[in-house]
C-alpha cells in the first residue's frame, strides 16, 4: 500500500528531496530557495512578471483602486490592492492531468 502524500506542503518540506536529488546540502538548498523566495517576492512587488519556463508565470494585477479620505486631515488617498495570478505553463498542465487519469485507471 502506498503512503499518502499530504495535499499541502511547505517550503521547509521541499529541502530534503531537493538537497538529495541534486547532492547539495540541505543547508546550501534551504539557503537557495529562501534567497529565490525573496527575490520573487522583490521582483513581483515592484510590478514584474516571474516566468519559470517549464512550470508557469506569475503575474501581479490591479484588482480594486479607490479613494479613501483620511479622517485625521480629511485628505483623500487613493488605496490601490493588487492581486498575483498564477498561469501553469502547457508542460505543467501536461504533467498534473497525466498524473490524475494514471490515478483514476490504477484505481478501477
């Protein structure tokens, strides 16, 4: 019987299988992926998009802008919200749908 994988995982849980299948150290891995973590995050927040060829792109959009007025000086200021969107690349997508019909005819 196989072992049930969780349906969440988190960074933490991705540096053991990364350090093994590249040989690097978990300690060299856990710094690689927090640095790449904090750059997206940089690179996204100041409006770009992050494409990750063979996975997908990540995308920041405007989702609501509207003005407030400020009750301590009654001046307005406009609030801005944005939002990430995630497009899966075409090979992502090829590789979740073959694993769902591989479940399903292993299960019947």
């Amino acid at each position: 019987m196989t072992e049930k994988r969780p349906e969440h995982i988190y960074i933490e849980q991705m540096i053991a299988p990364v350090a093994e299948a590249t040989g690097l150290s978990k300690r060299v891995v856990k710094s690689v992926i927090t640095a790449f973590c904090r750059e997206a995050a940089r690179e996204l927040s100041e409006g770009r998009e992050l494409t990750l060829r063979g996975f997908g792109r990540f995308k920041i959009a405007t989702i609501k802008s509207y003005w407030n007025t400020d009750l301590n000086g009654n001046r307005r200021a406009q609030k801005k919200f944005r939002r990430i969107y995630f497009s899966p690349s075409a090979n992502l997508m090829k590789k979740l749908n073959s694993h769902l019909h591989r479940d399903k005819a292993s299960n019947e």
